[in-house]
C-alpha cells in the first residue's frame, strides 16, 4: 500500500556578491510545528528546516554556508507516492 508524500521546493539564493546562481531544496513536511503553529518542513538530511505558509518559507535553521534570509519562496510539487509505514 502507498501514501502520499506532498513535497516543496525552496529557493535558497547564491551568495551576497558572488553572482552564483540560486540553489533549489526540495522539503517535506515533519510531525513537529513551527513557532507560527504551522507545520515544519525540512530537507532530507535536515539540513533545512522552514514553515511554510502559502507560498513563504521562513527559514527555523539553514545550511552552514548559506545567506542569511528569514524567508524564502517555496513552490507545491506534485504529490510523490511513497510505501506506506
């Protein structure tokens, strides 16, 4: 039996001054809450950790080495399916 997975992917930007192109993470949802009560998504290796409201990532812990924004934008992906627990 399958599930379904609902994913994000969250823009992170190049660095300040560098002119590196941005960086796409693709997010999915945890059990835990975030300080605005919405749920809190993260990276596959945890590395990134937002909450995500409507189209709005703010931004609970982020990747050493990356710019420093509270929010970022974040874009629905297609549902993934994924075997059930």
């Amino acid at each position: 039996m399958e599930s379904l997975e609902r994913r994000y992917a969250v823009t992170l930007p190049g660095p300040v001054c560098g002119h590196g192109p941005p960086s796409v993470v693709v997010v999915h949802r945890t059990e835990a809450l975030g300080p605005g009560g919405g749920p809190v998504w993260e990276s596959p290796g945890g590395e990134l950790r937002v909450e995500i409201v409507g189209e709005v990532a703010t931004v609970l812990s982020a990747p050493a080495g990356a710019a420093p924004h509270p929010c970022l934008h974040a874009v629905p992906l297609p549902d993934r399916a994924v075997p059930a627990p």
